[in-house]
C-alpha cells in the first residue's frame, strides 16, 4: 500500500488549489499519484437514461464503466467508507496517494491555514506533517507559505518517497 497523505484545513481554505498543484509536482517529478476527494455531501455521476443508470435501477449492486482509457466505479454504499478502504480500491499502482478531507482519519497530514478562517488548527498535532499557512504560526510541524509547492513536495519526497520511487 503506498503512503497517504490527507490535505485538511477550514472550508474554502484552497485545499483543492494546493491539491492540485501538488500533484502536478510531483506528477512532474516522475510519481505515480492517485486522489481520493471526500465529499460531504451527496453526489450523482450517473445521468438518468445512459445505459449505466438503467443497470443499476434494474437492480445490480455495481456498476463498472470501463473503456480503453477510464474505469469508474459506481456502487452505493450505506456508510461513509473509511480512507484505507477506498486506498484499498486504488491498489498499489501508485507512489503516493494524497487524500482531501478524512481530517478525522488516522494518519499523516498536510493542514491548510488562511488567517481570516481564524487561529485554530484541525489536525491533531501529531498527525500533522505540515502546515501551508499565509501566516506563521507557532507549531511543532514545518510551515510553508501556500505557494511554496516545491518546499511542500521536497517534504513528502523526503519522508514519504525517497529516491527510488520516481517514474
């Protein structure tokens, strides 16, 4: 199972815009990424009529959509699926799995901090790898500036990859 990161902070914070520049980054540096993106609320991939969405209102547990360049997945679940299981999904085709969301999963953490969202930290401290924060904070984890990506990234090769994982 490849390491997993999770990226948490307040509600429009720029997880997603740190999120994806990170990947990019380490995308460019030779990583296989994956990302798994916990969302609160619900959500529809399906549209009423295509072949999938009758399939699965004919009765079928699962829907797999597969063409010679996308899977998906479709499947309905009872219960919010903890990060580990839906790592589990993703298998070990990949060097680093990075994680929006699941701040109340163990594991490590990267917190994005803006100011005007106020002082208080989610992550538990000894979960929390580092802080992207337009501010410096007094904390046991590094800090960085939001846009420092390559700072960010240098930090995860260093404890997450090491040399011999790059592509």
């Amino acid at each position: 199972m490849p390491p997993i990161i999770s990226i948490i902070g307040h509600s429009e914070v720029g997880k997603t815009s740190l999120l994806e520049r990170l990947v990019a980054e380490l995308r460019n540096r030779g990583y296989r990424i994956a990302v798994i993106k916990h969302v609160a609320h619900d959500f529809e991939l399906d549209r009423p009529g295509k072949d999938s969405w009758r399939l699965a209102r004919a009765g079928s547990s699962a829907v797999v959509l597969s063409s010679p360049h996308h899977i998906a997945l479709l499947k309905p679940v009872e219960r919010d699926p903890g990060l580990g299981e839906l790592a589990q999904i993703l298998g070990d085709d990949y060097d680093l799995i990075l994680a929006e969301g699941f701040k109340g999963e163990p594991g490590a953490k990267i917190e994005v901090h803006r100011r005007r969202r106020g002082n208080k930290l989610l992550g538990p401290p000894s979960q929390v790898v580092a802080v992207a924060s337009d501010e410096p904070l007094d904390i046991e984890a590094p800090c960085y500036p939001p846009n420092d990506i390559q700072g960010l990234a240098d930090l995860i090769e260093k404890r997450f990859l090491g040399p011999d994982k790059a592509a």
